[in-house]
C-alpha cells in the first residue's frame, strides 16, 4: 500500500446543534481516510494550544498517524462552526484556520527528506502552503491540491504547475463551465490530472486529453461533512496503488485482454472512481469528517451565532 502525508489544514467542526466537536480539514481528512484504506498515513500541519487543537491531535495521534513533523503554536486552534440541515453541512462564522493561517508550517531540509519519503503528498487551499509548494514538488512523487470552489484564475496560474492533480468543488457550475475550467488547469501547468466533484451529481475527471464521469452511490446521509475529500483520498489511493502496474506487452504477446498500459490506465481509473463513490457514501453514514465527538460547552459567540441563524 502506497505512503501518504497531508500538509497544511487541520480544524475541528463545531456543530452548534449538538455542542459537540469533530475533528476535520481537508489535508488531514485525506491523511485520515487514507490510513482507513490502510495505507501509512502522516500528517504535518500546525496544531493550537486550546482544547480544540488538543482534541485533534489527540485523535489523530490515536488513529495512529505519524505527526512527528506537526508544529505546536500558542494560539486558537482551527475551528468552524456547522449546522446540519437535512445532512448537509451549512457552515456559519469560524476563525478562518486559526493557529494555520497565522503560522502555517515553513518547511525545512529536514522536512523535505521527510516529504520525499511519501508516494501521495495532499494539500489545500485552505492550508495558507502556497509558498511551500515549490519544496512539496521538488521533494513529492506525486502532489495533490483541492482548490474547493474558492479559487480565481490567477491562483490556479500559480499553483497548478507544482501538482499533479488538482481537486474543484463545482456542484453549483454548469458541466460547460466545469470542462473549460479543468481543461485551463492542465493548460495552466497541471502534470496528470484534475477532478471535479459535484456532491448529489457526482463527480468528472480529466486525463490525458480524455474525459471521464461517475455517478454517485445514492444513499440517506446522515452527515455529508468530508464526502468529497474521502472520494479524493480514495481515489488517488486505489489509482496509484494501481499506476506503478502499467506496462505495454512486448510485440507477439498477443491482443488477448488487456495489453498496453494506455488501455489499463482506462480501466483503472474507472474502477478507482468507482471505488471512491463507494467509499465516500459509507462516509456519510456517520458524524463528522471521520467521527470522534467531543461534547463541548458552548461560548456566548457561539449562542448569539445560533440565535441570529434561527
């Protein structure tokens, strides 16, 4: 099984309706859910002094996710408060990553030995890295960023030629504009691939100048927090587990079955893609990203939130 770090995000989500804490953010929900698979799992990231910071760490370091890199700053944790309305997460005021966005990770030689260890390396738009995403390139194999749905042209131009995939979330975007957005990324310097996921819609990938679609794996969610970031994670496990396998026959082989690497990549990216739909509908079945609540009381802010939400 391949070795995968997430740098940069990490925040706990606060849902009002349950005062109750869960651990979350996209680089470390990647990590998490690849160390599910059972892949080796690492994260480095930035965690706070406050319960919350306490809580996270404390949970992933459980889960048995290597955190030998993390930094451990005095300041408010990451934290975003949610309200479920029929599953679905709306998320109300937070503190905008916290502890991350003010001392996000500077990254050392040392962590670039570190980093050049891993097969998959996963970040964010959330996780304030950009600078850092030169030594993620020059040290990863493979380098992945979701851009969620907050990017602009000029921050896909200066991210994309460091990443082998870039991740959108476009479940508002016309298929139309959703194609020529992907196809800008690749044009924008993007080694391998992009992917689209759409929530209830499902999601596309481009490779190779070839599009490719996967419905959803329609179930009752009882919380969609993290669905998309466990199909991503999912996927780029299963495909390159799987990428490493592709070769071309030697001439008299024959043309029986699959024979060139060209044909096995097809076929393993959409059985990767299927496998992520799966995988992320199971994710739904639970609270949270990835689960371990912890009821918390709640302050004044979060009580005057509440009543100017109802």
């Amino acid at each position: 099984m391949i070795k995968v770090l997430g740098i940069g995000d990490n925040v706990c989500d606060k849902y009002l309706h349950t005062k109750t804490i869960y651990p979350g953010g996209n680089a470390l929900n990647v990590a998490v859910f690849a160390k599910v698979m059972g892949a080796e799992a690492a994260y480095l990231g930035t965690f706070g002094d406050d319960e919350v910071g306490e809580h996270v760490y404390t949970v992933v370091k459980s889960l048995g996710l290597d955190l030998s890199h993390c930094r451990m700053e005095k300041g408010p944790n990451g934290c975003a408060r949610v309200q479920l309305v029929d599953g679905d997460r709306v998320f109300l005021e937070g503190n905008h990553g916290g502890i991350s966005r003010e001392k996000p990770p500077v990254l050392t030689h040392l962590d670039e030995l570190y980093i050049s260890k891993y097969d998959l390396i996963h970040t964010s738009i959330h996780s304030f890295m950009e600078k850092e995403l030169p030594v993620m390139s020059r040290a990863g194999k493979f380098v992945s960023m979701d851009f969620s749905n907050r990017y602009d042209q000029e921050y896909l131009k200066n991210c994309c030629p460091y990443i082998d995939c870039g991740e959108i979330s476009c479940g508002d975007m016309e298929e139309d504009e959703i194609k020529e957005t992907m196809l800008q990324m690749m044009e924008y310097g993007c080694r391998h691939m992009v992917i689209a996921t759409r929530g209830s819609k499902g999601s596309m990938l481009l490779a190779d100048g070839t599009f490719y679609e996967q419905s959803p794996c329609l179930v009752k969610a009882k919380d969609t927090m993290g669905a998309g970031d466990s199909f991503i994670a999912s996927f780029l496990v299963h495909y390159l587990e799987g990428a490493g396998d592709a070769v071309d026959f030697s001439q008299g082989s024959g043309s029986r079955g699959t024979v060139t690497a060209q044909v096995y990549k097809d076929y393993l990216i959409k059985t990767s893609l299927y496998r992520a739909a799966v995988f992320s509908a199971g994710q739904c079945q639970r609270d949270g990203s990835f689960g371990f609540g912890k009821v918390v009381e709640l302050s004044e802010e979060d009580l005057a939130i509440m009543s100017h939400t109802k």
